[in-house]
C-alpha cells in the first residue's frame, strides 16, 4: 500500500485480513502498490516496494474476484504491519522496528477487525514525519 509517499507492507497469514484493510484504506485515500506479494528491491539505502508485471494493478477481493484497481508503481518502504489478534497485541510494545534485508524499517501490529485498524496505519505513517494525504 501507499499512504502519500510512504509505503505500507501488510503481513499475514491467508484470510486474517490483509485485503480487507488494504480496501478500507484504499477507501481513505491510499493506493495499492501490490496484492498478494511484491518485489522488494533496495535502491539507494532504501527498500522499495513494486508489483510484479502479472498482477500489477489487480486485487483479489474476497466475494467479487479479482477486480482492477488504481494502482501506484512503486513505493518506498516506510512501515511494516504486522496482523494479529487484538489480545495478542501489546499495549506498548517493545518492538517498534524491525531488520528487513538490512534495513530498518518501523513496525507495529493491528487487529484487522478493529475498526480502528487503519487509523492507527495512518497515524503511524504520519508520525514518520514524511509526506502523506
């Protein structure tokens, strides 16, 4: 996902979520970079997040297939979010980054159900201090 010009990667186990809080962001003004899976590439210190060319610009939506969407290319990587269940979440938790092809990046963990979950997205991406709508 990307919220401005902060890339969001969703992580989670097949049917906790990911679509579902990716469309309610969407719904708020984000973009899709990729569903299912992306390439990861490093590019000037940074990782970058892109669609591969066979899914490009499509998401599967539980109930209505595999539907186009309006798509950004490629992202930098800003946030890395975890799904878990609410009660496995800590209240303030210890990690807040995490090492990604060494790199590192700010995590955090949400319940897809709260409905809350993507609020608590944007304000994480807002307080990287970078550009987002």
């Amino acid at each position: 996902m990307s919220i401005g010009q902060t890339g969001v990667l969703i992580r989670g186990a097949s049917g906790a979520g990911k679509s579902d809080l990716a469309l309610r962001l969407i719904d708020r003004g984000a973009m899709l970079v990729s569903d299912d899976y992306c390439d990861v590439a490093v590019e000037n210190g940074q990782l970058v997040l892109s669609a591969p060319a066979t899914i490009a610009g499509q998401m599967e939506v539980r109930g209505l297939g595999i539907v186009p969407v309006a798509h950004r290319p490629s992202v930098r990587l800003g946030l890395i979010v975890d799904l878990a269940h609410g009660a496995a979440i800590a209240r303030l938790p210890e990690k807040t980054t995490e090492d990604l092809q060494g790199i590192n990046v700010r995590w955090m963990s949400v319940d897809p159900t709260h409905a809350s979950a993507d609020a608590k997205i944007r304000l994480a991406v807002a307080a990287l201090g970078q550009p987002h709508e």
